[in-house]
C-alpha cells in the first residue's frame, strides 16, 4: 500500500515575543514623580502639574513595537529596542510646549491618556501604601501650610416668596392649587372618563355587579385628592375601613359622607392625567360595524419616543408642577442635591434597589431642594437612566446631572449658590466646572478618582485608626480643596469656598459621645473622658455641611410622615402621589417662608383636606329619612332621569372624541319624564311608574 504524503497546515503561526523587558520600560515612561500635598499658594496656572503625563502617554506606543507591525519570521527572543530619552528630559520638553495654543491643532488620545493617569496613581497608591505611620505622616504636611484661594459666594440670602398678589397666601387650598393648576383637575377629569369608556365600563347596575360608572368631573377630582390627604393623616391598614358604620369601638370617619366606597373605587381604578390612546385598528373596525358586541378598547404599546419618556402616564401634570416649583420661590444662598426614593414593589423595569437607603426599592428622583422645598428634579429610570440629561465628556453621568441643575439656577447680582453634595456625586472635576460657572460647592467625596490625592485614600484606607481626633490633611487640585478629617471615621471631602490654614477654619460645636458602633469609637472617647458631651473645635465646612445638607431629607422627612400613598399595582400611581405630597410639602414651606401660616405641617394638611372635601356635593339619598312619597304642587321633571340623560349625553362626547361607538341606537339621549311625585325628605321629583326612586336612594 502506498505510503500516504505528509500533511502540513497551512496556519501561520504566530511569532512568541516576550514582552517581560518591554513592560517594565513602558511602566517607567508612566511612571510619575511622588505626589504630595500642597504647601503653598498654587501658580496661575496649574496645567503644568496635570499636563506632563500626556507626551509620555501618546509617545509611548510609538516606540513600542506592536503585533500587527512585527514580521512573519522573528526569532522567538526579539525584543524591541529601549526608549533612548530620559523622563527628566521629556518633562523638559513637556514644560516648554504651549498648550493653550495647540490645543485646536493638536488632538490627544484620551484613551490612552486616561490609562497613563491611572497607571500613574496606582503606582503612587502603591508607593504610598509601603510606607509606615510615621513616613506616611511626614508626606502630610501641616494644614496650616497649605495655603487656597477660596471661592467668595458674595451676599448671603435667605429664600424668599414671589407668589402673585391676587393669591390668598393664608388659604393651603389657594397655595396647594399653584403646583395643581385648577385647569389640571378638568384635564384629569376628562382623560378618566375617556379611560372607562375605553375599558367599557358598566353604566348600569347588574344582578352581578352593583358598582357601574358614570362621568367625573373637576370637583370630584378634587374630593377624591382631599380623601388621599385624609387617608395620609388618618391612618388605617385597609382603606375599606373608612366607611365602616356601626362599631361601638373604633373610629368612625367623616369622608363617606362625601364619597362612598363604590365610587372611590371605581375612581381609583379608572384614574388617568394623561390622554388614552386606542389602537388605530380597533377603532376602524368599530367604525365599520358598530353593531357587533364591542370589547374593551386595548390601548396601543408606547413607541420609542414615547419609551424614552416613561413617565408620560402621569404627564401633563409632571411637566406643569415642575414648572410651577421654580416660579414661586426664590432660593437662598444654600442648596442641596441628593436622590429621592419613592416606594413601589411592583414589577417594573424602572424601579431600582437601594439596600441601604430607608426606601429599598421603587423610583429614583434626583433634586434640588432648599429646606424641604424641591426647586427642581429629574427622573431615573433603570432601563434609560437620568431623564432629559445633557451628558458632559469629562463628567460622570450624576454630575452632568448636577453640572445641568445648577446651570438652571437664576442669576442674582453679588450673591452667589452653594451646593452642598454627598459623596455620590462629588468628584474634583465637577467642582472645578461648578467654579468656573460661579457657583459654590461643599460635599463628603469617596476615596477614588483620578484627580484626588493618594495620600488621603492611603490615609482613609490602611491608617484610618491611627490617626488622633482632629487630625485634618489638605491638598489643593485643580482649584479644589481636598480634605480629610478624624471624627468617628477619616472623612474625606471638597470643598471650593473653605479654607484650612486661617484661624476662621474652625468652629466651636457641642459634640456628643460616640456610640457603640462607630468605626473609631475608642479614639474619640479619649478626647471625651467621662464627658457625655463636650465643645470641640470642628472645621468650618464640616458645620456648614451638617446643617445645610438636610435640604432634600427635609422634604423626605415631611412626606414620611404624612404619605398619601396606597398599595397599586398601576406603576405610575406612586409617582402621582409623590406629585401630590410635594406639592402641599411646597405649597406649606411657601406659608412658612412667607409667614403667612404658623402653624404646623399636620394642620396645614388637614385645613387642605378639609378645603379639598367641600366641593362634594351634598348626598341627600344618604339621609336616614324618613324617605316618603308626596305628591307635589307642580309637575317637574324626574331628577333621576334627567342625570342620567346628562350622563349619556357625555358619553356620547367622549365617544366622538374616541372615535368609537359603545352605545346602541336604542341608548339614545331622549327628554326626561315629568312628574307629579317625589320624595319629601330629598324634596325632589321621580318617576312613579319606573324604578327611578330605587335608584336614585340607592345610588353609589
């Protein structure tokens, strides 16, 4: 048998090229020289600390030899040859360049610059971490040394009302209906009774089901908000438990003498504040054959416009009371951003969950507050991240969100905003971007980013517990004021209108015992003794933090314990209900901050329900009589009839409106029957041949 030919792959393989020694070279172009925190007034300009980093960065790859650019056939120890110029002769050459004015001409790999600095303060990090307590400490310099320039913010204001002269500023209805607009409640009106014809609702009373729907109009929805007040301050585990009758022990409320259960369901189920939409489809085939049996009207899946706002259930509303939070009030001097958290369980893709905040899980509000009053907000969305936000490159996503909010702030001649920020926003580039647009900023910051010290990370990470009470580390980058101080834990912060080197730096606060589980705990009791509280000097941003921080927790704090907010498997309802408690939370920092109201926030809220609830109409059906036929003087019209013919003749407008028919011919509006008989307790006319006096005594 003959011998069969060799086979041979005709892969090329790949080249081995060791690059051990080439490593090692690269990391020392990006090696940069030890950090250390600033002793003296920086120089006008400060580029030339930052800007060395960048050559070695862009020089770098070009002498390095890559795969792509090695032969075929290469001995399996070829190595690229070594950089010839030295780092101290490059920095040279760095330092002698003008950036400001070849920065248009020349575009620099941010990729690859950003990797250089990372590389650069890890290798610090590192270098840092090796040291002991004592080296390390004599890196940190005295923060009397470290001299900053800081931001003066000018006049200070405190908030103050722009409310029109025409509104009774002492009336919580008159205040509440600035963020609620009256023409709102018409809007939410009409869009509800839209929604039940378009989920064919009952309009009559059946053997099987005694809840059936008839129109709402504007004062309804204003009775209906003023029971979610009630609820909000009346607490009860079941909301069916407001219209209990006949216990001996227990509450009994006032609200179903305003509105009964039946109808405050069927309200609650078939709420809408924005327009319905039905599929196109359906409401041809409707139009062709409106005599076939109809089905509920399916509304149309949101289209990607319509994805990208997903919370258009609940517009226009939202839209219009943010407007109104900007229009009322003018902010003082001191402003605080942080995140909202309104509760929801349900399944929702836009829900997030946050173990450690108080509210685990639901939707996420970024605002802008003064002393519980929110100014402005954005949505969060899981799926589609912060709403409406103008993305800054150099800018983390929350602090393009911040950098966008504080741009909204109104200009005020010789007056000045800060913000105070915690440590999720905070970074040393947003602070110098909020600088440069004039603006304040003090916050607590987390020990990473490229631009912070890595003498305070190394500090907060490995030496934490070493450091005496007190102990303040200071470094200045990039028009930034970067610290550290020993409390309870080293708290690391920024601030750009503080300084640490004058005798004013520092405050005479009451400070009490630590407790049990805090993190250095035995440190600070030996500044204590046997004191269960003591004066202490603390830095003055530290003050400045603590009492103006609580901007947005106020206005958490406010809704907690008032919440009108009830168990919903409609994703957009907890977001209406935040909409209604941060408005009255506004409408009553507006009495405050223009002392047209004194009292408390509970008052305020119940004086609200109780404006709310007197646009019920009164039930006399209701009265426990005794309800007795009369034959009356003159011959009326019977009032049952002629509701309902109302009630027909606007679902007939709204089925134009929908362009469909739900109605039968025979269902046509016709003139109401008069009559002779009536009722003498209700003092009204009804029908004595029909069952118009059971229903009208029976209605819901």
């Amino acid at each position: 048998m003959a011998e069969l030919p060799e086979r041979r792959s005709t892969r090329v393989r790949k080249p081995i090229i060791r690059f051990a020694d080439q490593i090692v070279q690269s990391a020392e172009l990006f090696e940069a020289p030890e950090a250390s925190i600033v002793t003296t007034k920086p120089p006008a300009k400060l580029q030339a600390t930052a800007k060395p980093t960048k050559a070695p960065t862009t020089k770098a790859p070009a002498k390095a030899p890559t795969k792509a650019k090695v032969p075929a056939k290469v001995p399996a120890k070829a190595k690229a040859p070594a950089p010839t110029t030295d780092i101290e002769q490059l920095c040279d050459q760095i330092e002698g360049l003008n950036f400001e004015e070849e920065d248009d001409a020349i575009e620099p790999n941010d990729a690859s610059d950003k990797k250089g600095k990372k590389k650069a303060k890890a290798e610090e990090i590192a270098r840092l971490s090796k040291l002991s307590f004592i080296d390390i400490m004599k890196e940190a310099k005295d923060p009397k040394d470290v001299l900053f320039e800081p931001f003066v913010p000018g006049r200070s204001r405190e908030p103050e009302v722009n409310i029109p002269p025409n509104i009774d500023t002492s009336s919580p209805l008159a205040l509440f209906e600035l963020f609620i607009l009256s023409e709102m409640y018409s809007t939410i009106a009409e869009n509800t009774n839209l929604y039940a014809i378009a989920m064919n609702a009952s309009t009559s009373r059946t053997a099987t089901n005694s809840r059936y729907w008839q129109p709402t109009d504007r004062n309804e929805i204003r009775v209906f908000f003023g029971v979610l007040f009630y609820m909000g301050i009346h607490r009860e585990p079941n909301y069916k438990m407001y219209w209990e009758v006949g216990k001996l022990e227990g509450p009994i409320h006032s609200i179903s003498s305003h509105i009964s259960l039946n109808r405050f369901e069927n309200l609650r189920r078939y709420l809408h504040v924005s327009k319905p939409i039905p599929k196109p489809t359906q409401v041809e085939q409707t139009q062709e054959s409106p005599t076939e049996t109809q089905q509920p009207q399916e509304l149309e899946s949101p289209t990607e416009e319509e994805q990208q706002l997903w919370w258009s259930k609940i517009e226009p509303l939202l839209s219009t009371f943010r407007t109104a939070c900007q229009a009322y009030l003018i902010l003082g001097t001191d402003v605080a951003i942080e995140e909202i958290m309104v509760r929801f369980y349900g399944r929702s893709s836009d829900t997030c969950k946050m173990p450690n905040k108080p509210i685990k899980q639901g939707y996420k509000i970024f605002a802008l507050a003064d002393d519980g009053y929110v100014w402005h907000f954005q949505l969060s969305s899981r799926r589609f991240g912060i709403a409406e936000l103008e993305k800054v490159d150099e800018l983390t996503p929350t602090g393009s969100m911040v950098l966008q909010m504080a741009r909204l702030l109104p200009k005020i001649p010789d007056s000045h905003y800060i913000l105070y920020l915690d440590n999720y926003f905070t970074s040393v580039p947003l602070f110098s971007m909020l600088r440069k647009e004039n603006i304040g900023a003090v916050g607590t910051t987390r020990p990473s980013g490229l631009e912070f010290p890595a003498l305070l990370i190394v500090l907060r990470k490995k030496w934490s517990t070493k450091l005496d009470w007190g102990a303040t580390c200071a470094a200045v980058v990039n028009d930034v004021l970067c610290l550290g101080w020993q409390d309870n834990n080293f708290i690391l912060g920024l601030s750009i209108v503080h300084t640490v080197h004058e005798a004013s730096s520092w405050v005479t606060r009451m400070r009490w015992w630590p407790p049990a589980s805090s993190t250095n705990g035995a440190i600070v009791r030996k500044v204590f003794g046997e004191l269960p509280r003591m004066e202490l000097d603390i830095p003055i941003w530290i003050d400045d933090y603590n009492h103006n921080m609580n901007s947005v927790d106020l206005a958490n704090q406010f809704r907690q314990a008032y919440d009108t907010q009830q168990i919903a498997y409609r994703t957009w309802l907890p977001l209406l209900h935040w909409i209604l408690d941060q408005a009255a939370i506004n409408a009553y920092k507006l009495g405050i901050f223009g002392k047209t109201w004194t009292a408390g926030h509970v008052e305020f809220r119940r004086e609200l329900y109780r404006q709310l609830l007197s646009f019920s109409k009164a039930q006399v059906w209701k009265n426990p009589g005794p309800h007795n036929w009369v034959v009356q003087s003159t011959r009326q019209s019977c009032v049952w009839c002629c509701k309902f013919i109302k009630f027909k003749k606007q679902v007939l407008e709204a089925q134009k409106k929908l362009g469909i028919e739900l109605i039968q011919d025979e269902f046509s509006v016709k003139r109401p029957s008069p009559s002779r008989s009536g009722c003498n307790n209700c003092n009204v006319a009804l029908c004595k041949t029909t069952n118009c006096w059971d229903k009208w005594h029976s209605q819901v």
